[in-house]
C-alpha cells in the first residue's frame, strides 16, 4: 500500500500557513499536522526547521502563489 503525504503551504501577507496531509492507499487520508508561522524572517526559519523532520515522508510540496499584496 502506498503512502503519500502532502504539505500544503500558503503565504499571505501577515502569515504563512502549512498543512501536513497523509493518505495510505483506499483507507482515505488524514491531516496530520497544521501550523502558522508568521511572514517575517523568523517564521521563513522557522518553517523548514519543523517541517523539515517530516521532510523524509513527503511525497509533494505544494505552495499557493495566487495574488500580490498591493
């Protein structure tokens, strides 16, 4: 049975929200794992340090660039 876990990332102009989702075949999926981090120096550090724990198991990164802040 496969496993696929996905990390959705969305940037505004305030934060930066990322989502940890995990789907093992037919059994449907589940989130493992949400966080804020703010948009700032600090949060962009912080995001791959927590992330980057789970980094082994993912199989997608996804990241919403949709607009600008103006």
């Amino acid at each position: 049975m496969e496993k696929v876990v996905v990390v959705g990332i969305d940037i505004s102009k305030d934060d930066i929200h990322a989502c940890v989702k995990e789907s093992v075949g037919d059994a449907g999926s589940r989130i493992r794992g949400t966080r804020k981090f703010l948009n700032s120096y600090v949060g962009f550090t912080e995001l791959p340090a927590v992330l980057g724990k789970q980094a082994s198991a993912w199989s997608l990164l996804c990241i919403v660039c949709d607009g600008g802040y103006g």
